[in-house]
C-alpha cells in the first residue's frame, strides 16, 4: 500500500512545544496579581496553554501508530516494536530524573517528589500501553482502529470515577500514575484517552492518506468535528444523562474539558494539515523534530532539574505581565537556539541511548 509522510504532523508538534515554553514560563513566573480572568489576553494565553498537552499527547499516538503500521506494511514492524519500547522506557526515565535535585542529596534532602509523573511519563507508557494494542489487533486494522476509538471515549466518560481518587494503600510509585494528590501533575488516566485518539487517527491516515481528496476531506471534518465537540458535546452528554438516566453522563457533562479540549486540538489538525504545503521543509517543522531534547533544556532552566537552581528559585511570582511576555519570547528564543546549536535530534537521542543499552548489556 502506499503511504505519504505527514509533515504537518512536526508542526503541530512544534506549535505545541512552543506554547508549553511560554506557558510554562509565565504560569510559574507571573505575579498572581495580574491573572484576572475578565482579560481578554489572559483568556487567550489560558486557552492555548490548556490544549497544549492533549495536543501533545495526541499527535504521540497518530506519529507512532502511523510509522508503526507503516514499518508493517513493509514486514519489518517488530524492530519499530522494539524502538518504541525502548522509547517510553527512555521517557519515563528522562521524565523521573527531572526531578532528581543532586545538590539536595549531597546535603541529605531527599523527597518523594522524585516519584510524581509528569508530561513525559505518562507519555511515555501510553505508547507502551499502545504498542500493547497495536500487538493485540495487528492484523485487524479496523478492528484496532475501533477498540482505540472505545478506549479513548471510556477515558474521557470515566473520569468522574477517578477524578478525586487518592489510592493512600497503593505504593507510592504506582499511585501517583492515577492520583495527583502526591503531586503529579498527569494521571494515564484520562490522558491515555488522547494518545488512544491518536492512534486511531493514525489508523485512517494510514488506510486513506493516499487517496485523492483525502486533505481537504479530513481538513474539513477535522475542524466540523472540533467545533461540534467544542460547542455541542456537553449537550449531548447531558441528552444521553437523560435518555439513560445514568448518573456518569451528567458529571462529565457538567465537567466536559475533556472532548472539549479534543475538539479543540482536532481544529488545530484542521488549521495545520491545510497549511501543509507551506510547512515543509520550515523551521517550525524543523523545531517539532526535537521537542525532547526543547522540554528537557526548558525545565532545566525554568525549574532546576538536577542543579535545583533554575529561574523558578530566583523569580517565582515574581514578574510583572510585560517583564513575562518578554521574558517567554527571548526564553523560547534561547532554548530554541541551544537546542539547534548543541542538542541533536530526538531521533539522535533515542538512537544513542539505544546504543549505551547495548553497550552496557555486553
């Protein structure tokens, strides 16, 4: 069968990047005072920074599965298996020593925030939980394509089940993957919902990419699907409440970020996969292929990792809305630049710590 690449996809990935690096910024920086909801600008930075990580997590789940059902078509998918493994493990380990302080061990602090799951974890199992999937129904491509859409649907209506959960007799390490009162700060569930979104996205690209009219027909239901799950889905939550009189509905309705923000990102794909004759080639796709290598240079210097000195311990709170704004421009501008200059790509990465597995098994 034959399949195109998605350039739009490094795209997106990199707009994403990019709104996580100013919001980032300015959330842990901007002076509490200045957050007033009846700003209109303010509003505006809320709503990008709040589809931000479901537009992260995904766009994971479309590249992977899509490369992954590529790699089959060719009968060579078990080392894409394998790569994939090998990457969420990489993930979840990048992802816990973020939290490691050494200079805090060397003076005996130790702390059970090394424990909390953060972006890059539960990134990271999704694509192991996907690969889990992928496995499962491999030679069902509908079948797949079916049980992912499912799974993404039961994470999102769900959630009102584990939405206060606290798990205070699980261990600690395996808690804090459902829970965030230990201080994380995503949960698999309902994040997975996204990435399981993603994959079977990737499904219909792989199985339609390649027929005519396939941009604008997808660009068109992308952004007529967002805008209904933006506009309409708490409604028909609220329908199905009362046609079924089961109480779940309701609570997601009267709670609906989920598909809201879903239909949120899907316009996102609509605006970016149109525009993606202009893309490639850019240095925005240029920026979407090395968005690990950009969060872990970011929250080193926003937040300290390793040293426990980064720009949080120095101006918390602190700034003033215009000290912020171009504060967020020249901090993306800096780690863009450090990024390009000293950091290889996320494919480098993965390949070299591939490698020192390998060297360090013989």
């Amino acid at each position: 069968m034959k399949t195109d690449r998605i350039y739009f996809i490094d795209a997106v990935r990199a707009f994403a990047i990019l709104m996580m690096l100013q919001g980032h910024f300015i959330d842990t920086l901007l002076n509490p005072i200045y957050r007033d909801e009846t700003n209109m600008v303010y509003q505006i930075w809320s709503y990008f920074r709040g589809i931000t990580a479901p537009t992260f997590f995904t766009i994971s789940g479309l590249v992977f599965l899509y490369l992954l059902l590529r790699a089959k078509a060719k009968g060579s998918d078990r080392p894409r298996i394998k790569k994939g493994l090998y990457r969420g493990l990489l993930l979840l380990g990048i992802g816990y020593s973020l939290r490691i302080d050494f200079f805090g061990w060397f003076r005996g602090e130790f702390s059970s925030y090394i424990f909390a799951v953060d972006v890059l974890q539960c990134i990271g199992l999704s694509l192991i939980i996907l690969i889990g999937c992928y496995v499962l129904f491999k030679h069902y491509i509908r079948l797949l394509s079916l049980f992912l859409l499912i799974l993404g649907c039961l994470s999102f209506l769900t959630e009102p089940l584990y939405r206060a959960l606290e798990l205070e007799n699980v261990p600690l390490f395996f808690a804090n993957y459902m829970t965030t009162t230990n201080g994380s700060v995503f949960t698999i569930l309902p994040w997975f919902g996204y990435t399981a979104f993603g994959g079977y996205l990737a499904t219909v690209f792989f199985s339609h990419v390649h027929r005519n009219k396939f941009r604008m027909f997808t660009v068109i239901s992308f952004v007529v699907i967002g805008l209904l799950l933006i506009n309409f889905s708490s409604l028909a939550l609220m329908k199905i409440y009362l046609w079924t009189d089961i109480e779940l509905f309701k609570s997601c309705a009267f709670y609906n970020y989920l598909f809201t923000r879903f239909g949120n990102v899907l316009v996102l794909f609509g605006i970016f996969y149109a525009a993606e004759p202009f893309l490639k080639g850019s240095l925005i796709g240029k920026i979407g292929q090395k968005t690990l290598s950009i969060y872990v240079i970011h929250f080193i210097i926003i937040f300290g990792s390793y040293t426990g000195l980064g720009l949080k311990q120095f101006y918390y709170k602190s700034l003033e809305p215009t000290e912020a704004i171009l504060g967020a421009i020249i901090f993306m501008i800096v780690v863009c630049i450090i990024s390009f200059h000293y950091v290889k790509t996320n494919h480098f990465i993965y390949q070299g710590v591939r490698g020192l597995i390998q060297k360090l098994k013989k």
